[in-house]
C-alpha cells in the first residue's frame, strides 16, 4: 500500500544516526557528481559503434576519433558560436549551421554538389541530443565531399601526427 500523506510518514519512528545520515549524504553527492560528469557525453566506442554503422573503414577511424575528441571532446550537446557570423559548430562532430544543418532544402543523398550545396537534411538540434546516428551520417557524408579538412580541429591537430601511436584514439577494443 502507498502512502498518502506525510502525516502518515510522520508516524513511522526511524532513528537516524549521525553517521548513517552522512553515509546518506555522500552517496547522493557521489551519483549527483557522476551524473553531472558524464551528462552528455559519448564514450570513444560509442562513436566509432556510430561509424562503423555508416560503413567508416578502421583505416579512418583514428582520423575520426581524433576529430571527435579535438572539436567536441566527444560531448554530443557542444556549441561553438563562430565569431565574425560564421555560424555554429553543432553537436559531436560540430556540424556548422551555415553549412551542414537547417538549410531550407536539405540533402539526404550522396552527390557532392548537392551537399555542398543545400547541406544536410538534418535540424542542427538534431545533431545536440545524444543519438548520434544523424550526425555520424551528415558527418560522413561531408568528409567524402571534402574530406577531414572541412574540419579545423582535424587540420591543426590531426593531419599528419602518428595517431596509431596515441592510445586516446585506440578503437581495438569497440
């Protein structure tokens, strides 16, 4: 039976020791620290499940990890306000507003021009909740038009740099 009231709550004769209230008090700032900590976040398999479901080659997929962690931190809800009007930087993959999401006449295939073009067909809040599969598939689609320079991040802290050599990006157990 549920209880109705807290008078009928206040009838129930529970003796809490000092020591039992702080045990109380820690758990619940522990799983508040932790929940807060890994709100909106992805973990490394996550992304590379995401990809691999895009058809990514593991050949590529350091280069895209490495993206993942320099543009986002792998935080699925980031925001980057562009200075100069350039746009926002949307999602884990940072898709920008003035070119890959809310384009009036988005594109969900896979000619170049097209893309380019009229962008992905994909809100840009679509690319902050935590499902990943529309941002991995725009994502995709805008690296084989242009490659991983379209991405800043990739060009300055990627490109060229031994990324077999950093365990940060080791996707062998995903």
């Amino acid at each position: 039976m549920f209880v109705k009231s807290l008078s009928e709550c206040s009838s129930v004769n529970v003796k809490k020791t000092p020591a039992a209230s702080m045990t109380s008090f820690l758990i619940l700032v522990v799983m508040a620290t932790l929940n807060l900590a890994l709100a909106g976040y992805k973990t490394r398999c996550d992304v590379v499940r995401a990809l691999r479901a895009q058809g990514v080659p593991d050949g590529d997929m350091r280069d895209w990890l490495c993206l993942v962690d320099n543009e986002s931190k792998f935080k699925y809800d980031a925001t980057y306000i562009n200075p100069n009007n350039r746009g926002t930087d949307n999602g884990i993959f940072q898709m920008n507003s003035r070119y890959h999401c809310d384009r009036p006449s988005g594109y969900s295939g896979t000619k170049c021009w097209k893309l380019n073009t009229d962008g992905c067909q994909d809100t840009c809040s679509s690319f902050l909740d935590s499902d990943i599969s529309n941002d991995a598939n725009c994502a995709v689609r805008v690296k084989t038009c242009g490659g991983f320079n379209k991405w800043a991040a990739w060009r300055d802290k990627c490109k060229g740099k031994n990324l077999a050599g950093n365990s940060a990006y080791n996707y062998s157990d995903c």
